[in-house]
C-alpha cells in the first residue's frame, strides 16, 4: 500500500496582516510539510467580499516573504473556488445529507431561541423534506447533522468526541448562493490534496463539523492538529497592549527572520532542552508530538537571547544589509562592517545593534554634555588626554594589542588605575554610547577618527552649565 504524500497548508484571511499566531502556524505546517518530504501549500480564504483587501492579501504574502517561509505551487484563492463548493452542496442535497430551508430570519430566531432554551441544537422544520417547497422563495442550504457522535483523534489534543445533538445543521450555501466557511474550507482542502490541517485550537470544534462533511461527501478525513494560542508575557490573551502581533511588528523590532523562525519554534513545541536551532536541525527535529497541549506565552527576552544566538553564527554581509534599515541613511558601512565580529556578539536584535554601534557614527564634533561628559569635567581629565595623544599620533601600529600596551604603559607611568583616564578617553571618543572594550573602540574608530575626536575634546570646555 502506497502512503499517500504528506500535504500541509496554511488558509489566511486577508482581512488584516500576518498575525505572530498565524505565523506559527504557518511555520509548523512548513516544518512538517519539510520533515516529510512533503508539500506545503497556501490559500488564501478571501471569500469575505467586504473585510478581505488586495492589501491585505499582500500584507500576508509580503510577511511570510520576510519570514522566509516558501510555499509550494501556486497560490489557490478560495473566492474563485465557488463552482466547486456549490457542487458539494448539490451532491450533498441529491445524498441526503442536506436540505433546501427556506425559514426567514424571523423564524429562524425564534427556532434558535426556542432550541438554545431546551439545551438543543438547532434543527430547521424543513428538514424532514415532507413539506411543500414554495416557488420562487429564497433558501439556504443547510447539513443535515447525522445521528450518533463523531470522533476524531488530534495529533496535539488526543481523542476527542461530540455527540451530533450538540451541532447546529449549519448553513453550507447562503440564499445568495456563496459558500459558507465550513463547506468551503473542505472542498478546498480535499480538492488541494491536503493530507494534515495544522491549525489554532480555536478551530477545534470545526474539525468535528467538517469531519461531518467529509463524510457526508465520501471524502477521506485529513489528520488533525489544534495548537493552542499564543498569549501575552502576562499569561493573558495576546493583544495591542503588548506591543507586537504582526510579523512586521517583529521585523520592525529588529529581529532577523532566523531568529524569529527559531522563537517561534520554542513557543510551544520542544522534544528536548534544546533552545537554538538552525533550519536544517529544526527541520529534521520537528514532529507533531513535540507540540504542547497548554498555550505558549510571549517572552521577549528569551526572543532577544535566540535571535542573539543567530546573530553569532550569521554572515558578515548578511548582518550588515539587516543592519542599514536601523541606521540613518549615508551611514559608514565600512566602518561598521570593521566592528561587525564584536557588534554581532554583543547584540540580540537590529535596534541594539544599531545602538552599540552609534558610536562609530557620530559626526564630529561629537555633542557630549550631562552624565556622559561628567568624566571630562574632572580637574586632571584633560591633563590625561593632553599626555596621551601625542602617543596615539607617533603610533604606526594601530592594533588592539599595541593600543593597549600604550594604556598600560601610561597607567604604570603615572602609577594610577586605568579608570583615572580611561573614562575621560571613553567618553571622548563615544560621547556616552554603548561601546566595547577600549582598545576596540580605538581599533573600530581609527586612527584619524581618534585623533580628531580626542583634538575636539581638548579645545571644548564641559562646563556644568
């Protein structure tokens, strides 16, 4: 017996961005479709003529074009599906399985009242089939909900059952004649092959409905698995006030999309104590059982420490293209690119990145007043810069190691901690900014830049004032 191809898919709404729950999810269903030799595909559920946009639709393209999650074929939109999934209504009507209703609004309220009131379902009169059909009435297509219960056994919750009681006969064709979610999101699936529906738990009840439909239809059920949301750092359901949901917002934070991807891993699936991944051993590591059953919740720092982790071990060149979006424009690439060993080992997003190395960028003569130049305001600060510089500028060998025996030397000399001069020189050079071990800083900036920095810093007066 042949084991059919594993085909995962991820079905955004267009009616927004690339929510960080979607993304996940995407992800998941990626990483399975990958570890499976298997095809993940995307479809976008645009058949919400008023909320979905073309802007939106790309919203979602774009984020998932960032997140670097590639899919395979091509891009099936639901709207134009529509043959389709009337086609399975008719089939289901001329099975049996559903009916013409022609109940109007009113009625149906006071049915849905009526039935809410007793502990039931809703069940429309015509469903028996043994009344008249009038002419020229609108009607909806509605399912007809078997009798029994219906099982499933989710990859992530385990085995979960319904009694059929509990279902509404859910509309499958509105009186207009578009599909509902329910029908359409079965047709789709079954018509794109899909083998796995990877998704949020809160689509759990939905799989016991279209499990129904499958049914109904002579159609194999796909496995399932429920992820459970992701919540905010306080435990709470995640929101505006927690300062990021889209990817975008992620982007704009500063995180590289390896990062993110590896983040977005960890956030609720492991196998191991395993923290930092890379695509290829995430790829291979992942299975559906690693998925955890409780809800995962946001953690920034523990984002910032893997997206830190990547930082480590990526291109030079790559870091630096990622970097020029968090930089002012006409920035000194080669002089960042110089510092980029140290930068990349110190940092744990773009926007950090681009603060420790700001020092590298200021433009001469460097403003430097309140708490930063209060070790230039010290009676010997200057006194320290005046006898130093001129053993910078005899200096031809501009290294880490030569720098930092002309310090030594200088602290042996006058018999003084380094702390006495090396914070007037640290506040010359970097006016306070995050920087690195001092001997770097000379190496990064240069020699030009030092000596000039230094200059500025002796014909300028920091006065309290």
């Amino acid at each position: 017996m042949t084991t059919a191809k594993v085909v995962t898919r991820f079905a955004p709404s267009p009616t927004g961005y690339l929510h960080i729950g979607g993304a996940r999810t995407a992800l998941f269903c990626w990483l399975y479709a990958r570890r499976t030799g298997g095809e993940f595909r995307l479809r976008i559920e645009d058949t919400d003529r008023e909320r979905s946009t073309p802007e939106a639709t790309q919203a979602i393209l774009d984020g998932m074009d960032w997140l670097g999650l590639e899919h395979d074929g091509v891009i099936v939109y639901q709207s134009r599906n529509m043959d389709d999934h009337v086609q399975a209504a008719q089939a289901l009507l001329d099975s049996g399985n559903a009916y013409r209703c022609y109940c109007t609004p009113e009625e149906l309220e006071d049915i849905r009242t009526q039935a809410r009131a007793e502990g039931k379902a809703l069940r429309s009169p015509w469903r028996q089939g043994d009344m008249a059909e009038p002419a020229g009435q609108p009607f909806t297509i509605r399912f007809k909900v078997p009798e029994g219960e219906t099982r499933i056994t989710d990859q992530v919750q385990g085995d979960i059952t319904w009694q059929n009681d509990q279902f509404d006969d859910l509309v499958l064709l509105r009186a207009d004649g578009t599909p509902t979610y329910m029908l359409a999101v079965v047709v789709d699936d079954h018509h794109m092959d899909v083998t796995h529906v990877i998704r949020g738990d809160d689509h759990l009840i939905n799989a016991g409905r279209q499990t129904q439909i499958y049914e109904a239809l002579g159609w194999n059920v796909p496995e399932w698995a429920h992820l459970p949301l992701i919540h905010g750092p306080d435990g709470k359901k995640l929101s505006k006030r927690h300062g990021a949901q889209a990817v975008t917002d992620f982007r704009d934070m500063g995180y590289a999309p390896e990062g993110l991807r590896n983040y977005l891993l960890k956030l609720g699936w492991s196998v191991d104590d395993q923290e930092v991944y890379a695509d290829a051993d995430a790829v291979a590591a992942f299975t559906l059982g690693g998925i955890n059953k409780s809800p995962a919740r946001l953690d920034f720092d523990k984002m910032d420490h893997i997206n830190g982790e990547h930082f480590k071990v990526m291109d030079n060149t790559a870091l630096l293209t990622g970097l020029a979006a968090f930089l002012p424009e006409g920035s000194n690439m080669d002089k960042v690119s110089g510092a980029m060993d140290s930068l990349k080992a110190r940092s744990k997003n773009y926007k950090d990145m681009a603060a420790k190395c700001a020092y590298l960028l200021l433009t001469r003569p460097l403003e430097i007043s309140g708490k930063a130049a209060k070790p230039l305001r010290r009676e010997d600060a200057k006194d320290h810069l005046q006898a130093l510089l001129p053993r910078f500028e005899k200096l031809d060998d501009w290294s880490g190691q030569a720098i930092h025996g002309v310090l030594k030397d200088y602290a042996e000399e006058k018999d003084i901690g380094f702390g006495k001069f090396g914070q007037p020189l640290r506040a010359a050079l970097t006016a306070g900014h995050p920087s690195p071990d001092l001997s770097d800083v000379f190496v990064f900036l240069g020699k030009d830049d030092v000596i000039g920095r230094l200059q500025d810093a002796l014909s300028t007066s920091y006065s309290e004032n």
